[in-house]
C-alpha cells in the first residue's frame, strides 16, 4: 500500500467563484416584499392608494410583480420607491432588483452632445440701408430748413413792418348788442264772475290746482268710474265734470287749490293731510 494523498484530495477544488450561490434565488420578489412589508405596516392596499396617490390597480400590480400598468420602467420605478416608503420599506434594494430584472438602468446620455453649441460662421454684415436712407434724408431737410431760413432773412423787416401796419389801425370791432328781454308771460287771471257763470248749472265741476306741491289725488264719477288716479305736479291743474257728484281723495290737501262749480272752495287743508270729499250740483258743499 503506498502512502499519500487519497483520490478525495486530487478532486480540484472549487473557488469562490465556482460555488453555487442560492441568496438571489432566495431572495423574494418586488411584489413580494411590498406586501409583506404593507401587511406587517398594518395598511390595506386602499390606504397605501390613498397615502401614495397611486391609483389602486397599480399597487396591485406592483404587488403581483406586473409592471405593465406603470407606463414604463421610469414610472415603474418611482411607484416601487413610493410604495417601499409608504410601507417603511428601503426603496433603493428593491429598484436595483428590478433593473436586473429588466436589462439594467439604461446609460444616461451624454450631455455635452446635446447641449454642445454649433459653430456658427460669421456672415458678412450687410450694410444697413435704412440708417443710410435715415441720414440722407435727415441732411436734406437740414439743408432746405437753412435755404428757407436764409432766404427769408431780407424780407423779415419788411414782412415785419407788414404785420404792424394793421394792427395799428386796427378797429375795435364793436360789441354784439344784449339781446332783448321778452317779455314774461302773462299770469293766468283767478276765476272771476264770468268763470262762474261759465260752469254748466246741470252738472257739477270741479277744478283741482298744486300750487305749493305736489299732490296725490284720486276722483271718482257718481257711477265709479275713475276719472283720474294719479301725482298732480306744481303748477299742474285737473278739471273733472260729471252730471251728478264727484268723490275726491287728496293725498296733500294743504298743497291743492278747489274750485267747485266756478267758486273757490275756502277750507283751510294742512300739508300732507289727507281729505276725503264729495261734490254736487250747485254750492261747494264738503261731503
């Protein structure tokens, strides 16, 4: 028999490299580790919803590992950071996972690239003709301005002399005469003999005048009938005739002046005092 080492120690051995590894295969999943970690936080899928403003059907299906209702891997991962949060869950393991899961985060692009300014030739400046059209015509005003201005020189005297000459004998136009007052207009004249007699015996008339204010009145014929209902102006006078009797109501009584049947109706009214009266045929008579 000889002595050395047994067939078991010429296997190779196996480096670290070589050895199985069972921590990814063990590792659980997105989704899984959401809920757990929702469940163990005491939260339903709703309050997560609510906490997150991500909407219901995507926490499901973060949870069951669908990441097709994201949108995409930008949206993807920022609802797995959201919800990891909500749930006191560290983000930053779980994003990792998914982008080994999916290809990896893609490069960023470069910036200078992008942003890198083009180049840009000097072009020729052209010559601005607007400046140039500017100034030749700025000259040529100058230099009309200065011949005018030169060539009235010789005349000012005598245009100066031509100007003082009216205004020296000038005449004071005469003032327009104050138009003529017309004449005021006549005063109507107070009833006399002749308006009484006037007033038909067969009927009654009464005659309503606002001399100091206005005045509410109302009159009424003998079957009813409305003969007036309204404001009686200063200045404004009514007349009403009817066969039988007339019925008044005047609103400010202190402010009317009543003839009745031609004559003058001497009762002393107060102002703002309201009277009910009736009239007929024959003398003022105060019913």
């Amino acid at each position: 028999m000889s002595i050395g080492n047994s067939p078991e120690d010429d296997r190779p051995s196996l480096g670290d490299d070589d050895r199985p590894s069972f921590a990814d295969d063990d590792r659980p999943t997105i989704g899984h580790a959401l809920k757990q970690a929702r469940i163990a936080a005491g939260l339903t899928v709703d309050e997560v919803s609510s906490i997150t403003r991500v909407r219901i059907p995507i926490v499901h299906g973060l949870e069951e590992d669908d990441f097709s209702k994201c949108g995409g891997d930008v949206y993807a991962r920022g609802h797995i950071r959201t919800v990891a949060r909500a749930v006191r869950l560290d983000p930053e393991p779980l994003v990792a996972q998914y982008d080994a899961d999916h290809g990896g985060r893609p490069a960023p692009t470069p910036a200078a690239p992008m942003f890198e300014a083009e180049r840009i030739r000097p072009e020729r400046r052209r010559p601005n003709w607007t400046a140039a059209m500017v100034a030749a015509i700025v000259v040529v005003v100058g230099f009309v301005g200065f011949t005018m201005f030169s060539g009235s020189g010789d005349s000012k005297g005598k245009s100066a002399q031509v100007a003082e000459g009216p205004t020296q004998t000038q005449q004071q136009s005469p003032s327009p005469k104050p138009a003529p007052s017309l004449p005021a207009a006549p005063k109507p004249p107070a009833p006399s003999d002749s308006a009484i007699a006037a007033a038909p015996q067969d009927k009654v008339t009464v005659k309503l005048s606002a001399i100091s204010d206005k005045s509410w009145i109302s009159a009424k014929a003998h079957n009813g009938q409305v003969l007036y209902d309204g404001l009686l102006e200063k200045g404004e006078s009514k007349t009403f005739v009817d066969g039988e009797k007339i019925d008044l109501i005047l609103g400010n009584a202190g402010a009317i002046e009543l003839y009745v049947n031609g004559k003058k109706v001497e009762d002393q009214f107060g102002d703002g005092q309201v009277e009910r009266l009736t009239y007929t045929k024959g003398d003022p008579v105060v019913g």
